[in-house]
C-alpha cells in the first residue's frame, strides 16, 4: 500500500486537526497505533511541523470529510506528484545539477520550521555551504525574491528516514538545553534565596547599626 511521503508529519496534522480514529491515521500513514497514540500525547515526533495532505495533494478535497463520518473507511492516497525519496549512499553527499536551485527553498524551509537545527546539520543534510545558509538567513541570497520555504524531502533533496533523524537529534538538543537552562535558573533562585539571610544578618549585626 502506497504511504504518504511523509507519514510522521502528515500524521501529526491529522491529529490536531480532524476527528480521524487512531487506527484510521495508523492505516493511512503506515504507522502503528500505539505510534500514533505517542504522538497525540506527545511522546513520539517531537519536533516535527504537522504537513496538510489535502493542501500538498496527497488527499482529494471532502476525503477526510468522508472518513470522518465513517470509522472504518480509510483515506485514498492520490497518485504521487512529486519525485520518490532516493536511496542514501556512501560517501560524500552530492545533489544533482537540476536539484541545486532548490537548495535555497530546502534551507528556507528548515530555517523557518526547524530554527533549532544547527548549520552544520543544514550543511550536511543538504549538501550546501555555511555561506549559502547565511545569505538566506540575513535575506542576502541573489535569488532572495524567488525563494520560497519548501520541504527537502518534497524537492528530492534528502530522504524522510534523512530529515527524520536530523529533527529528532535537534529536538533532542533542544530538551536538553532547555533542561541545562531551568537547572541553572533554579540554581541563581537558590543562590539568592541563601544570600538574603547572610546579608540581612550582616546588616542587623552590632556596629552596623546607626546610633
């Protein structure tokens, strides 16, 4: 059964946005239920920007309406418009001549979906240079009016099982900045809380007083 480019995503939007059953997102996006209840309760593609299947074509207009009414129907995936994701190979990374235009929009995207993954991860997931990142970040790029943010897997660029593993590892650095941070700001609250009574004993010591 042919499965939507990119399942996780797709799945995520599914959730948060129509009243499919578990099962029926399960059947669709080729995932197991227990995977689709973990990403309702958000155990399971943290990170990852819900994708529309109806707005990037892999629905048909009133098909989600149709399985709602119906529990045991299941979604029809339209015949794919897009290229298949390649195989990754050994060695250097290379994108093709035809693929190398698209570049921009790929990091566009990530830049404005994923700011937490870091430039390298860009670099190397998408084949392209650390001064071509920084031109479409400050809005430099000669083709600045012409970029449009894109998905990578979409253009062709890198594979999901790619992009799946460089989100998760972002996301997981993310969490454990955020963590590193709170641990911190308790440690300063803590900090504070131990100085107030040293420094209000200082001041009500003999011969701090005012006569």
């Amino acid at each position: 059964m042919a499965l939507p480019l990119m399942p996780k995503a797709t799945a995520v939007w599914l959730i948060d946005n129509t009243k499919l059953t578990f099962d029926q997102i399960a059947r669709f996006c080729g995932l197991h239920v227990l995977e689709v209840k973990g990403i309702a309760d958000g155990e399971v593609a943290v990170g990852i920007v819900g994708l529309d299947p109806v707005a990037n074509g892999q629905l048909g207009p009133g098909e989600i309406e149709r399985c709602e009414k119906d529990p045991s129907g299941d979604l029809k995936l339209l015949a794919p418009t897009v290229p298949l994701q390649r195989q990754k190979t050994k060695g250097a990374k290379y994108t093709p001549v035809s693929k190398r235009q698209d570049r921009p929009d790929a990091i566009a995207w990530l830049l404005k979906y994923h700011p937490e993954v870091q430039t390298a991860q860009i670099q190397k997931l998408l084949g392209t240079t650390k001064a071509t990142i920084d031109r479409v970040k400050n809005h430099t790029h000669p083709n600045h009016a012409n970029i449009k943010p894109r998905d990578p897997v979409y253009l062709g660029i890198c594979s999901q099982m790619e992009l799946d593993r460089v989100l998760l590892l972002a996301a997981k650095r993310k969490q454990n900045k955020e963590k590193r941070d709170a641990r911190e700001a308790r440690a300063q609250v803590r900090d504070k809380t131990a100085e107030a009574p040293a420094e209000a004993a200082a001041t009500e010591a003999p011969g701090n007083s005012e006569s």
